[in-house]
C-alpha cells in the first residue's frame, strides 16, 4: 500500500521525525500544475494539527496574508504572492464507523484526492468512483465541489472540518452548511478565504450504485465491452477517458477546465439554436448548460498556441503551459479567449481556476 494511504495512527513515525519550518522567498513553480514560476513571500508546510497551532501564532502568520494551497492543481499564480503560502500535508485516511450498508470515511486534507478514491474503490466502496484522477487534494474538494462523469463530492460528502482563520477555532460544516452548487460552495462565496479545510468526511455505499448517467462513460464501457461489477471498473474507466482527452500536468502544465461551463435560460438557448442549430447543451436539473469548450472550439481558440502557451487541442476548456510561461500570459490568453466568446456568442465565461 502507498504510504499516502496509510491510516492516521500509522504515520507516527514520520511526524516524529518532522518539524515546521517558515521559509522566506520561496519558489513555488513546482506547487502549482501550470508549473508556472512565482514566488512567496512567507512558506511553510504543515503536516500535522500540532503545526497548525503553532502556526496560527507565528508571526508570519498573524501580519501577512494567507493563502492555503493543496495539489496546486486548480490556481494560478499571474504574480508572486506577497503573504505566507500554507501548504497543506495533512495525511491520513481512517474509518470511523460502517454498518451492512455503508462505511463512514474521514479523510484528511492534504491527501492527494485520487489515493481516496483508490482506497475506495479497492474496499469494493462505490461513491466517489466516477471522480477518479481528478487532480488536487482532499481539501480542496468541497471548495469547488469537484465532479465529473455525472457525479460530484455533494453525493457523498457528510460534513468538512475546517479552522477559522483569524481565530484560530475549528468548526464543523455539515453538508449544507457547505453550500456546495456546481463548481461552488460557502468556501469560494461567503466564507471566502476565511477557513482552512483540513479534513472531510464521507459516507459510501457497500451496495452497487453505478452511476452511468455520463453518455460518454456509458458509451466508453459499451465500446470497451466492459461490464461493470465493482466501483473499480469504473474509475477504471474514467481514468482512461481522462487520460486520452486531459492533458498530464507532469507532462504539459495545465489545471484541467480553466472556465467553468455556462448557464443559459431557455429563451437565450432558444436564441442562441437560431444561429447555431447543433449547439450542444445539457439539461440539469432545469438548467440548461453549454458546454464551454464547444464555444471555444467554435471561437477558433482549439489547439491554438500563443507563445509559451495555449488552449489544448483535445478539451478546449483546458489551457496550457507549452513550457516556460508566465502566470500573466495565461491570464492574457485567457482575457482574450473570454472577450472572442463574448463577441461571438454574447456569453460570459467565467473562470473555474483560481487567480492569484
Ligand atoms: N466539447 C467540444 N469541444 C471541446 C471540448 C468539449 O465541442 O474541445 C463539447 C462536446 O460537445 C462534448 C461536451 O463539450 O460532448 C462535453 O465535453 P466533456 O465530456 O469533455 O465535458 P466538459 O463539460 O467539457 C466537464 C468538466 C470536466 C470533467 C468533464 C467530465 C467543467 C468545467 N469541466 O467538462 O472537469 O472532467 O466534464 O465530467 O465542468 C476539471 O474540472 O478540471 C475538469 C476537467
């Protein structure tokens, strides 16, 4: 088994041998998937909740501005940060209770998000198979209420742990509490920089509960001829459909969709299918989405380079690092992908990536 996914009470021995240290200047290229170069000011790695209360009376802490990063994998630096980057390395995966139907799962938030999933679907668990690969971290799930292939964290999620910042207190947030919505939740709105998520817990399935509602996981097991029996075979499969559209950040800098996909009332699809009659959309729950890096695509934007970096030529919504590029660049190419959308389809996109 990866260290990664060792119980909590398993990891003594490296948090003996560990100690928190604040560094100035640091270089956080390779803390962030654009693999973008920026610097912070304050730095510091924190591994266990012992770190947290010495940190919350650091200096350092108390008179700069805060930023908690996970994975890296959905922000990007467009300049150096003047304040302390926490990184979150709070490791350990416990189960706290189970019955004949379900187990109860607490993760904790520097955990690398796909080890979850595997430690999951490896115990025949079925919940949060349809998000295998995504990248980042535990903690930064309920942010942004990850989701893909037709699930999200909000059909499992049962509550967050998180401390506030400013006072140092830590508080439960139940499911609702959250406020999770696509892409959303309290954390990225009202409570906005005002909590760190350092661990999470979740409730899964012991009984079959695929989730094949995706057309093109559907579509992916029928032409692979595979039938699904456990949740494995699932992740399995978004693994593969992800690694065949998304492009690997170890490999090429991104940070998966940059924008989020839009919504549009019935009247402006109805406008907008005059023009576009093949425009794709998808209905959710009474809201009709549009597939953003269709609109992309159909802007000119697909596969195109701009210097050192560029929008993907398999997902459109992706934008990526071709090597050596600035934060700013990114942001430029982006502001100019936003205003052609704009122009040609007088939608407004927004960006799912978080700018710093
Ligand atoms: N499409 C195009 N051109 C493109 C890309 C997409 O025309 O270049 C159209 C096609 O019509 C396609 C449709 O968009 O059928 C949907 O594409 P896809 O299945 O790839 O999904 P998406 O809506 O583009 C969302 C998530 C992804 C997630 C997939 C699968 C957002 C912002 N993105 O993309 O999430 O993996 O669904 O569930 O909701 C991420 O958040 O980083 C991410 C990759």
């Amino acid at each position: 088994m990866p260290y990664d996914v060792l119980p909590i009470a398993e990891r003594r021995e490296f948090l003996y041998s560990w100690r928190m240290e604040i560094r100035k200047d640091h270089n956080l290229s390779k803390l962030n998937t654009f693999g973008v170069s920026a610097n912070a000011k304050f730095f510091v790695k924190i591994a266990n909740e012992a770190d947290l209360g010495k940190l919350f009376n650091a200096p350092e802490f108390k008179k700069n501005k805060k930023l908690f990063l996970g994975g890296g994998s959905n922000v990007l630096f467009t300049k150096d940060f003047d304040g302390l980057v926490i990184l979150n390395k709070l490791k350990g995966i416990e189960v706290l209770s189970e019955d004949s139907e379900s187990v109860i799962i607490r993760c904790m938030g520097g955990e690398i998000w796909h080890d979850l999933v595997v430690f999951t679907v490896e115990r025949g668990l079925w919940g949060i198979e349809n998000l295998a690969l995504i990248p980042g971290t535990v903690g930064a799930a309920p942010m942004q209420n990850i989701g893909a292939y037709g699930a999200d964290l909000k059909n499992t999620l049962l509550n967050v742990e998180a401390f506030e910042i400013s006072t140092g207190q830590k508080k439960i947030f139940t499911k609702e509490e959250c406020e999770l919505g696509y892409r959303d939740s309290i954390f990225k709105n009202k409570l906005k920089d005002r909590y760190f998520i350092f661990a999470i817990t979740l409730k899964l399935s012991k009984k079959e509960k695929k989730n094949l509602t995706y057309k093109v996981l559907q579509e992916h097991l029928e032409k692979n001829k595979i039938k699904v029996k456990n949740s494995k075979h699932i992740s399995d499969a978004v693994v593969d459909i992800r690694r065949s559209k998304l492009p690997d950040p170890k490999v090429i800098g991104n940070a998966g969709s940059f924008f989020k996909n839009v919504f549009v009332k019935p009247a402006e699809l109805k406008k907008l299918q005059e023009t576009y009659p093949d425009i794709p959309y998808f209905e959710e729950d009474e809201i009709i989405k549009i597939p953003t890096g269709w609109l992309i695509e159909q802007a000119g934007w697909k596969g195109k380079k701009a210097g050192n970096v560029g929008v993907h030529e398999k997902q459109a919504l992706v934008l990526v690092n071709h090597g050596g590029a600035k934060g700013e660049e990114i942001l430029i190419l982006a502001n100019k992908i936003i205003a052609d959308v704009k122009e040609k389809f007088g939608l407004e996109l927004m960006p799912e990536v978080n700018l710093i």
